[in-house]
C-alpha cells in the first residue's frame, strides 16, 4: 500500500543579493535602482531602504574609492529583519559609528548628512572593520512597524 505524506512547507522568507559595483556616482546609482527592483520582485517596501543604499553607495564612491577595486552590495531578508550592507577596500577610512555622526557646523553645507539619513531611517546600523583591507558599513530595517 502506497501512503503519501503530506508535507506542511511554509515559504521561505529568506532572500539575498549581492553585486560587486564600481565606485562611481554611476555604480552608487545602480546599487540604489538594483535595491528598489529586488526589494519590489520580494515584495517589500523599498523606501526607506533605497535612501539607505544611495548614502551608503555613494559614501563608498567616494570615501571608499580605490582605483580597480569595487565595492558590493548585499541586501538579505531574514524574518522580518532586511539587512543592507556596503563593502568598499578602504578599511583606513572609517566612518563614526551609531551615535557619533555629526551635523555639518556649515548649514549651507553641500555634504556631510549621508550617515545622518542612514541613522534616522534604520533600526540599526554599525562599521565593521576588515578583512583587511576592507570595511562594511551595515543598516538593518524591520519590515514589521
């Protein structure tokens, strides 16, 4: 006798992307537009989100710049969390963390508010240093309010 099991699945909610990129204003450019396209395929609000990658990229086109290397983007969906993160080959330079950004003194100011974005809108965010010479900038969004 042939008996079937039946096998209860409940999706997977994990998902995840990564693409290396040039540091230009062209790759920071692409990370944002890539970011807005995976997260609308999974389903997810991008937002929040795309402003977070834009800062992030261009900070790594520009502080993180190192003729011939890229940087990369990963995006991962765990649970309820969507994490971000940036890695650019400028371990040397790295950025204040949580809670030591400063506004720019100069209101007029053209630049200087990129991580005071990406400190307002996520949930958390940190640099992690290494493997050298690299360092990853992170910010985590939970998808659920």
């Amino acid at each position: 006798m042939n008996q079937e099991t039946l096998r209860t699945q409940h999706p997977s909610t994990e998902q995840a992307f990564t693409v290396l990129l040039s540091p230009t204003r062209r790759g920071a450019r692409l990370a944002r537009l890539l970011t807005v396209a995976h997260l609308g395929a999974w389903g997810l609000p991008s937002e929040s989100a795309a402003h977070i990658v834009a800062e992030l990229a261009a900070n790594a086109s520009v502080h993180g710049r190192v003729q011939g290397r890229d940087f990369q983007l990963s995006l991962a969906v765990s649970g309820q969390r969507l994490r971000i993160e940036v890695t650019d080959t400028r371990g040397d330079s790295v950025p204040p963390g949580p809670g030591a950004v400063k506004a720019p003194e100069d209101d007029h100011a053209e630049n200087g508010r990129g991580l005071l974005i990406v400190e307002a809108l996520a949930d958390h965010w940190g640099v992690v240093p290494g493997p050298v010479p690299r360092k990853t900038v992170w910010a985590e969004i939970d998808l659920v309010r």
